[in-house]
C-alpha cells in the first residue's frame, strides 16, 4: 500500500509529552496544517476586532481627556478674570476713597 510506505514527518506538538514531537504522514500533515491555518484566521479575526475595539475606546477616552482639560482651563481663565475684575473694583474703590479724604 503506498501510504503504508509514506516518510513520516516529525512535528512540534503541544500536547504531547514524549520530548514534544510526533510523527505524521503526509496526509496528516496536510490535515495538520488546514487546522493550523484555520486557528490562525479565527486568532487573527479575533485580534483585529480587538484591535478595532481598543481603538475606539482610545479615540473617545481622548476625546474625552481633551474636552475636560479645556473646560477647566476656560473655567480658570474665568476665575482669573472675575478675580481681576474684583481687585481692579477695589482699587478704583480705594482710589474713590484716597481721593474723597
């Protein structure tokens, strides 16, 4: 029979546990490598909506950092400013009564 006399080939297996090796036919290896090859599209689809998902939540998380660090910047700048004009009507006040005495 001819695949009686295939060469076996040895691979790397993860499960087993004689020095992490076993034999295959060829047939076996091509069925070895379809399943290897259909893990890695499943692991890759995985990874890229993964990806897309971090993304996302990256852009809207920034978006959001952003958006609070301007708000509080404009509410200091609005402080300042109400501060300012709160010496500046001192001043003037102090400046009405140096001149009144």
């Amino acid at each position: 029979m001819i695949v009686d006399s295939l060469p076996l080939i040895l691979l790397p297996c993860k499960f087993c546990s004689l020095g992490n090796v076993r034999a295959l036919s060829l047939p076996q290896v091509g069925v070895e490598a379809e399943r290897s090859l259909d893990e890695l599209s499943v692991a890759n689809e995985k990874l890229r909506v993964d990806i897309e998902k971090w993304s996302d939540a990256k852009d809207k998380e920034l978006k959001d950092i952003m958006t609070h660090w301007a708000q509080n910047h404009v509410d200091f700048h609005n402080k300042v400013g109400l501060l300012c004009r709160l010496v500046e009507c001192v001043v003037g006040v102090d400046v009405l009564v140096g001149q009144a005495k």
